[in-house]
C-alpha cells in the first residue's frame, strides 16, 4: 500500500461526507449511477485513467485496452475508464480483474458498461460500472490514452486524483484539494454524528434537521 496519510483518513469517512465537503467549497466531484457490481465494498484510492473511444489505433492495438493501466498499477490505486461512446462493449473483463487483484488494485470504475462480473464477484474485486454487459471489445473500442484527464459523468479526472467509491456514490477529489476537502468532510462526520446521537437520545428530529443542518456547510469551506 502506498503511504498516503489522505487516503488513510478518506477510508474512515463515505462519499457523502465528501460531496458535501466539495459542494461547501463549490467543487464538482460526486458522480451518480455507477454502482459497484460484483462487491458491496467501498473502494478508495488513486486515480489511473484509460479513456476508450471507437477509433481503432493505426497499425492496430499493441496492447489490450486497460493493460498499461494495470501494470502500472499497485496496492491504492484504482483504475478509472472512460467508455462513453454509446457503443455496447464492456470496457473490463475478467483477465483484467484477476490482473488487478494480483497487483493488489483496489478496484476499477468504469463510465461505461464491464463484463465477467459473476468472475469478479467471485474474487472479491470491486467492479463499479454503469452496467454489464457480455459483449467483448474486441473490433469495437479501443484504448486512446492512459493517464490523461478523462470524463467521468461530467467530472474531469486526472491520474493521481484521489477516489471514493461506496453504496451511495463516486466521488473525484482533485489532488490539489484533497486535504482541504478530507478535513471539511471530518468535521461533518463529527458534527453529523453529535446529531445522529441526539435523535438516538430522544431529540425531536425537526429541531436537529433544522436550521442547523440546512446551513451546516455555510461556513465548512471558509
């Protein structure tokens, strides 16, 4: 595992926290409906991006889509594919999840459909994707860079970027701001857990939801 303090302190807190750590601080990173497929794990780390496209290489494919990406790869990393051509055509499959696994990648995020996801499942790797599907790759996507900014919803990701994936959502920390927004979202687990208590204890949840909480990141990001 890379020695990172920041991901260390991302994997005690959920996407949640964190989206609205950026909101308070007008940054755009949660994305919606790419759900985990194979695991109900969160996944957290850094970013290796692989963008996809229709456009078949000249001279044709030295490598297999994704494979630079994993080689390069190591325990806190997770890789993120741009695969929104619209084109039916898994972006990751069950070579490339044992591959991951085996360099110890914490996960794959892919904007886009995957495959082999009952082989995934049965490893333990966490495949996030919009959808699965059995179709290959093959004569239909290819990889057009690896470690460039990509588009994942409408969020732009950069190699390095940090990563939380959970139940509720991905979310894409831009390096440069990520202690910044790992501290805001501490304080509002802290905060948000004194009023889970105090509803626990009896409070009437309208006076804990109230003006306290509409207004709680007012002043997270100052």
């Amino acid at each position: 595992m890379m020695s990172d303090d920041l991901l260390d302190r991302l994997k005690k807190i959920d996407s949640c926290a964190v989206s609205d750590a950026m909101d308070s601080l007008g940054l755009a990173g949660g994305v919606t409906g790419i759900n985990n497929q194979t695991t109900k794990d969160k996944i957290v780390g850094r970013a290796l991006t692989v963008e996809l496209g229709a456009k078949a290489p000249e001279g044709g494919s030295a490598k297999h889509l994704c494979s630079g990406a994993i080689e390069s790869g190591k325990p806190g990393n997770i890789v993120v594919i741009e695969q929104r051509t619209g084109i039916d055509a898994a972006g990751w499959g069950g070579v490339l999840s044992n591959a991951a696994q085996h360099n110890g990648i914490e996960g794959v995020i892919v904007d886009g459909p995957a495959r082999d996801i009952d082989e995934a499942a049965g490893l333990g790797f966490s495949v996030y994707a919009r959808s699965h599907t059995a179709r290959t790759a093959r004569g239909r996507i290819y990889e057009q860079c690896f470690n460039r900014e990509i588009t994942v919803g409408d969020v732009k990701v950069n190699k390095g970027d940090y990563v939380i994936a959970d139940g509720s959502a991905v979310v894409f920390i831009p390096a440069a701001q990520a202690e910044q927004v790992i501290k805001i979202a501490e304080r509002i687990v802290a905060k948000e857990k004194l009023m889970t208590e105090a509803v626990r204890s009896g409070s009437p949840v309208g006076n804990v939801m109230g003006s306290n909480y509409e207004n709680m990141l007012d002043d997270m990001g100052k």
